[in-house]
C-alpha cells in the first residue's frame, strides 16, 4: 500500500477504521494532516477489568459505525454470491 498523497487527503475530516489500521505511522499521517483519528483502540492483557470496561464504553460509538458499514457489505457479498 503506497503513501496517500496531501492532495488526496485534503477533503477528509474524519478516517474510521478497525484496530488493525492502529500503527504509530498511521496516526502521524493523520496527525500531519489535520484528520480526526477515530481508529479503534486495542485491548491488550495488560489492562485492568475495570481499564477494559472503560475503553469498551469510550469506543462503542466506533464500534456502532463500524457494525453498520460490516453489515453492509455482507449484505452486498451475500447478494453477490447469490446471482452467482
């Protein structure tokens, strides 16, 4: 995956995206050019019951956005695979 270039990026306010897009790269780019990070956070072990449960109610928002567009597209694939 290349770069995206400034001009590519100055239309977008916000970028949404799984916990797997989270890397420090990532959120310097976003950073640099003035784009509200709404990444999803890892979990990790090392986290208290009660760090857990606080993380898991500050990201709910994300997650909601996040079902709706997963859930979409799975309609979309199961409607492809359905004219297959």
């Amino acid at each position: 995956m290349s770069k995206p270039s400034s001009e590519e990026l100055e239309d977008i306010e916000a970028f949404y995206g799984d916990k797997a897009y989270k890397s420090k790269e990532v959120d310097e780019l976003l950073e640099k050019n003035e784009i509200e990070n709404e990444i999803c956070l890892k979990e990790t072990q090392k986290m208290t019951k009660d760090e857990r449960a606080a993380q898991r109610e500050i990201e709910k928002p994300k997650h909601k956005i996040r079902a709706k567009v997963e859930h979409s597209f799975a309609r979309l694939k199961a409607n492809e695979i359905s004219y297959q």
